[in-house]
C-alpha cells in the first residue's frame, strides 16, 4: 500500500538566497499518481528531493500517512527513486543491481533470488540478468533501474525524469510498463517530467510548476479545459494552444464582440448576460486563447460558431494529421510571466556575476539592482507580428499557401487572460443555453 504525502507551505532557500521552491502546498492520497510538470529550472526535481530527504527543508511541513517527515532520514521514509541518469553500480550484473536493496537489509539470499526473477520477469528483462550495465541499451538499464526500485515495496515512488535520455519511441513503451507496475504495487508515485504528453499520458493529477510556484494541479482534464492562467494553457496540449492579442468591446446597444485587429469575434448574448465579469475587461487588450480544435473550416456555422475570415501560411504534415496554419489578423502573443521569481543560479557562482554585470549594462542598471517584477502586468509588445493559428485540417483535402478560407470559431472553447496571463474568463462549456 502506498503512504499519503502532505506538503503545507513547502519551502527551499538556499544560502546564497537563491529561492528554489516557492510555499507548494498540496496533497497526494495513498496510491495516487502524482506528475510535476514544468520547465527546466522551476524547481520540481528540488521537490522531489525534499520528499526523498535528499535535500534540507528550509520552509514549511512534510507529512508522510499524517506523521512529520521534515527531519526523518531519506533512510526512514520508505521511499524509493528512479534517476534520469540510471544510477547502476557499474562492475554488479543486472541481478545484483536488482537485490542489491534487499542485501542490505540482510534478506535470506534465497528469497531474494525469487524476488529478483519475478521482478525481471513483470519488466521483460529476464534474460539480461547476467550482464553489467555496459552491455545493456539504455531502455534495458531503465529496466533495471525500476526493478531495484520496485522490489522494495516501498510506500512511495519517486521518478526524476525516468525515460528523459531515451529514444520517442521507447519512452512510449517504458512509461507504459512504469504505470503497470506501479499500479501492481499500490505505491504512491511523484513524478518529474518536462514532457507534457508523458504527463497526461501518466497522471491522476498533475501539478504545474513554473519558477518554483505552483501554478495549477489537477486533472489532465481540468488542466487542459481549464487552465488557470496563460502558461499552464500554452504548456498543456498538442499542438499548442493558439494566443493572440485581442481586446472586448461591450456596448450598450449592440453584441459584445472581441477585436481581433482586423477582424472581429461576435459573442453570444447569452455570454454577455451570464458574465458580467467580461464587462470589466471591456476596452483592455486581452490574451484569446483556442484550442485548435476549437476552430475548423467551413462556412455553415453552428449555433455555437462564430465566422472569421483566414488565410493560409503553412501545411504541416504529420502523417495521421494535417495540421493546417492560418492567420487572421491578429497579434502574436505569448504567454506573459505569472510569477516575478528570480531564478537566477547561485550567487557564488562567478559565471552568474558575470552573466549578471552584462545584464545590468544592457538593461542600464548597476549591478546587485533589482530588475523590475512582474506583480503588475508587464506591457505588450508595440510592435505588430501577425500571429498564426493552427488547427486539424480535414484529411484528403488539399490547401495551398496564400489560398483564403471561411473559418469557424467554437465560442464555447473560448479562454480569455488578462494582460499579465490569469484567467479572467473560463471554459464557456459552462453556459446555459449552450
């Protein structure tokens, strides 16, 4: 069975003053499977290992099943780890690799041999036992590594980016034995990915992470359909949501529409009724975000649909789609910051003092300065980029670059963010009448 892991204001600071883990709080039921997700840098393997114990707690509470765990030893929290770099003792087979955990907890051998067989044969590698990490793939050493891990039993897993140095195709399969054994098992899992498709592909629930802040958990659903600000919505799906500038004008005497530069967005009445909060926006430019199968090519449009005129910039292939690039006009955008931490290196660094002194003399600031947060919403750009949007085109029709197309928007996936990214508008799935 697995073990509850409770975070309560979850903090790292580190002594130089670099601050890698912002407050997390969050909590994981037994057997749950728990992925972080973010980019390089935003602190999630720094969390894995506060909850491992490799590393020191400097704010906040860690519960393992409802009991301290902030000072346990990483000896005495029954965990065990998956690195992204294998960790294998080099000059041990496959086989000691495997029972090297139940060696020193002083197993009877003969048990342990069991153990390690039936480990090898629920990971396919049965027949490797024999041989040293230098004669195994990579995929083969991935193996073995999760058998170590597994044949503890332990309460919790925790995976540092396992599959992140093999090949696309490997990891497909891998991360498919990863969720069956770990189902087998009961464990409670955390998991560390920077792939978002690994992500949705493995988790119960998944926490985003960006600059050692949380910035969402919950569902693959929940994050997909409703994000809570303009990173997590561009950092989730495939291909990416589509982001452009966009500003709400709602008069009084006619249909609330959104700007599109050239072009506008008439919303439903009904939207405007049941969202006074869009009223609020009116006259400020937002972020208006589409899922890409939020738009299609047609000129019959349901009561759902609202027409845009587009024009075609690029066809991209991908073999079991088409995946079709249009613009309509409007500005690029990209997803503003939501958090203003520094994510700067340690200050003891002398290639961070450099790096840092070069930054000041750009931006025309003394060294040790601060740089501006981003609290308030940070400006737009002023220049004008046309900004594309992709959609799923219909397999067996052909379309050509330049060629002008009728375009539907399904109002119902609209997302609309204010200028420093946070949701102002939810998934209008949410609407009567719709």
């Amino acid at each position: 069975m697995g073990s509850a892991i409770t975070l309560n204001q979850l903090g790292k600071t580190y002594p130089s003053g670099h601050r890698a883990v912002h407050d997390v709080s969050l909590h994981l039921d037994d057997g749950e499977f728990l992925v972080l997700l973010g980019p390089s840098g935003c602190g999630k393997s720094t969390l894995l290992r506060m909850i491992a114990g490799l590393e020191t707690i400097t704010s906040g509470e860690l519960l393992l099943d409802q009991r301290p765990a902030n000072d346990l030893a990483a000896s005495e929290r029954d965990v065990s780890m998956v690195f992204q770099n294998f960790a294998l003792y080099p000059t041990m087979t496959a086989a000691e690799n495997i029972a090297f955990p139940l060696a020193v907890r002083g197993d009877d051998e003969h048990a342990a041999g069991q153990a390690v067989n039936a480990v090898a044969d629920r990971l396919g590698i049965r027949s490797l036992l024999s041989r040293t990490p230098a004669q195994l793939s990579g995929g083969e050493r991935q193996r073995v590594a999760m058998g170590r891990a597994v044949i503890r039993r332990p309460s919790v897993f925790l995976m540092d980016e396992p599959l992140s140095s093999l090949d696309a195709r490997l990891r497909v399969r891998l991360r498919t034995e990863i969720l069956s054994v770990v189902r087998r098992t009961g464990a409670t899992t955390v998991y560390v990915t920077h792939d978002q498709a690994e992500a949705m592909a493995l988790g119960d629930r998944i926490a985003v992470l960006r600059d050692g802040a949380l910035q969402q958990i919950g569902t693959p659903h929940e994050l997909y359909s409703l994000p809570a600000n303009a990173f997590v919505a561009s950092f989730v799906g495939t291909p990416r949501i589509n982001l452009v500038h966009g500003t709400l004008y709602a008069p009084i005497d006619g249909p609330m529409t959104i700007s599109l530069g050239s072009q506008r967005l008439v919303l439903p009445q009904e939207m405007a009724h049941t969202h006074r909060l869009l009223r609020v926006v009116q006259g400020q430019q937002l972020l208006v975000g589409l899922r890409p199968e939020a738009l299609r090519v047609s000129s019959a449009p349901t009561a759902c649909e609202r027409p845009l005129t587009a024009t075609v910039t690029h066809v991209e292939y991908q073999g079991h789609e088409v995946l079709l690039h249009v613009t309509v006009g409007a500005q690029a955008a990209d997803p503003p910051p939501t958090t203003s931490f520094d994510q700067e290196s340690p200050a003891g660094n002398p290639l961070t003092a450099t790096v840092r002194n070069l930054l000041s003399r750009v931006r025309g600031t003394r060294p040790g300065q601060s740089r501006p947060t981003s609290h308030s919403a940070p400006p737009l750009p002023n220049h004008y980029q046309v900004g594309e949007l992709v959609l799923r085109a219909r397999q067996g029709v052909s379309y050509r670059r330049g060629e002008r197309l009728p375009l539907l928007v399904d109002i119902r996936a609209l997302m609309l963010f204010d200028a420093s990214g946070h949701r102002v508008f939810p998934h209008p799935t949410r609407l009567q009448g719709f």
